[in-house]
C-alpha cells in the first residue's frame, strides 16, 4: 500500500458508478487505504467529484460545504417516486401544457434564495440509523423534515416542452430531484429530473476534472505528480497564510492555541481580522462563529488550519494535517 499520497483528485463520476465505486476503484488504482469522497452523486449523475487521499480526508467536509453547481434537464408533466426519469411514474399530466414562458420563468425562479427542502424517500439520508431509500425499497414511506437550504441562482438554458435544461447554484445538501419535482407542482403540470451533470464543487470545475480510466493510465505511467491532476492538501484551501515562528512550533504540533505573537512578522496582518476579512473570499469566513480561518505553517511546512475568534484574538486548531 502506499501511504505517502496526500491530496485530491477531482474525478469525472461517469454514468453507472455509485460515489462509492469511485471511492473502490480509486483506492486499487492508487493503492491506498486512506481515501474519501466529498458527497454522494447518484448513479446516473456524472460530472465532479472531489476524491480525498491522504491526511486530504481531512478536508472531506469543508469541501462538501462548498457550493455545488448543476446543470440538469426538467421533465414537465411526470411525477415519479424517486422523483427522476429512473422511478416509477406516479401521477402523469395527460393534457396539453399551456404554459407561456413568463409563467415558466416566474415559478423557477421562486425557488431562488432561502429554500426548506423536504429530502425525497430515495436517498441516503438515515432515520432511526435506516437509511431512507432502503425503506422506500420496501414501501415504507416516513416522515421527513424540511432542510434549509440556499439556492443562489438557476438560469434557464432552454425552454422546449415538456423538457427545461436549468443550471442550478446551490448550497449543500440540495437535491436537484426535488427542486424538479417542487416545480412541477408549482406549475400544476407535475415535473420530475432527467439528466444531471455536477459542474462545480467548490474550486473544483468541470473541465479540470478526469475519469478512472484517465487517472488508472497516468498512475501506470509513472505520472501521477508530473500530471498535476493531485492537488495539494494545502493548495485545496483558500484561506490566508501564517507562519508560526521556530520556538512555538512544539506548540503547533501540540495543537495548543496561538497568539498574533507566534507567528512571523512578515504576517502584518495576523490580527487585523478586518483587514484579512476583504482580502479574502466570503466562503473562507465561517460568520456563525465570527471566526476567521487560516492554513499555519512552520519552517515552510504545512501543519493546520486554525480559526481565529475576533473577541478573545486567540487562534484555534480546527484541522490537523501531520501526515
């Protein structure tokens, strides 16, 4: 096994592989153990898939809190209980569809900014450690809470009924099946998904992104860094840099709380948190906990992420990276 690969890969999910599959077949090619993926797409989804290796795992959930960008096809007029074309069709709209396309607009649109989701049956949500699709397999329908969601925007790509191609922008956690299905009702004409295709995870694009067998070629040649398809775990991170001086590292590898003393002088801004705060992306700023996150490392190398708290100025560990 070899333990020494430390990074992501952005991986193409291609059609008929689980995230799981991916997860399986990368750990062969790369002969590894430690490794992870960034949140399930369904089997017929395709596009990006963020695959962490290394002490990268560690980096498996602030990646999946990135915002997610889809493109996905609307099926007007079908209702179905996996709430895409796979499913069963449960309630069908027989007759003409007589939408304009400002009708159309308007209720897309709708669904833009704060959204309470309701999680469809098929998927791998657990309740009461069960997970939802198992018991939809089994015809058991439960109740499920509403989740709050963000939409931040979804364009129109094309209007042909009864199909709609939307390109969705979204927060964490939502389902483009049920954004489908919920439009659909709110047309009145029933809707549920067809194709869809992740574009973006984060940092993480399209375009940048390669198949199994692309990876399984380049490892056999010998070329995994020289191909720069494995991003660094540091590199991942988009948050500002500090770095700890010589006679406190004991303490960053203790994982002991820092002061703006610790770090280098050439870090003028380690306690200007205001200053920091419009140098850097809004995603870096965690404004729940008013804190501010940073990469930490000492003699040049990469040690942690630390959050700092803009009351008490004090820097806390919030990921460790000693592998």
């Amino acid at each position: 096994m070899n333990n020494n690969i430390n990074g992501v890969i952005n991986v193409y999910k291609e059609k008929g592989f689980t995230s799981h599959d991916v997860v399986a077949k990368l750990r062969g090619i790369l002969k590894t153990k430690k490794i992870g993926h960034t949140g399930t797409l369904d089997p017929e989804a395709e596009g990006v898939l963020p695959i962490c290796i290394g002490n990268a795992t560690k980096l498996c959930d602030l990646i999946m809190e990135k915002r997610k960008t889809y493109e996905a096809e609307l099926v007007l007029s079908l209702k179905t209980d996996t709430q895409d074309m796979t499913g069963e069709v449960i309630e069908k709209y027989n007759g003409a569809i007589e939408l304009s396309e400002e009708e159309i607009i308007n209720a897309i649109k709708s669904f833009e900014g704060d959204y309470a989701q309701i999680p469809p049956m098929y998927s791998a949500l657990k309740v009461n450690g069960r997970k939802l699709y198992d018991l939809a397999r089994e015809g058991i329908e439960v109740e499920r809470k509403p989740r709050n969601i963000y939409i931040y925007g979804i364009d129109i790509l094309e209007i042909n009924l009864p199909v709609i191609r939307i390109r969705v922008n979204c927060s964490k956690g939502t389902y483009i099946r049920t954004l489908c299905n919920d439009i659909g009702d709110k047309l009145g004409v029933y809707g549920c998904m067809g194709y869809l295709l992740r574009t973006q995870t984060g940092i993480f694009k399209l375009t940048d992104s390669v198949k199994l067998s692309e990876i399984e070629q380049i490892v056999a040649d010998d070329r995994l860094e020289a191909s720069g398809i494995l991003i660094k775990t540091e590199d991942i991170l988009d948050y500002p840099k500090l770095n700890v001086k010589e006679r406190f590292k004991k303490l960053l590898l203790n994982g002991n709380v820092l002061t703006s003393e610790m770090f280098m002088e050439t870090d003028k801004d380690a306690d200007n948190t205001d200053g920091i705060a419009a140098q850097i992306r809004n995603e870096t700023r965690d404004d729940a906990n008013n804190q501010l996150l940073y990469r930490v490392y000492c003699e040049g190398r990469f040690y942690a992420v630390y959050k700092i708290d803009k009351e008490s100025r004090l820097y806390k560990p919030e990921k460790m990276f000693m592998a």
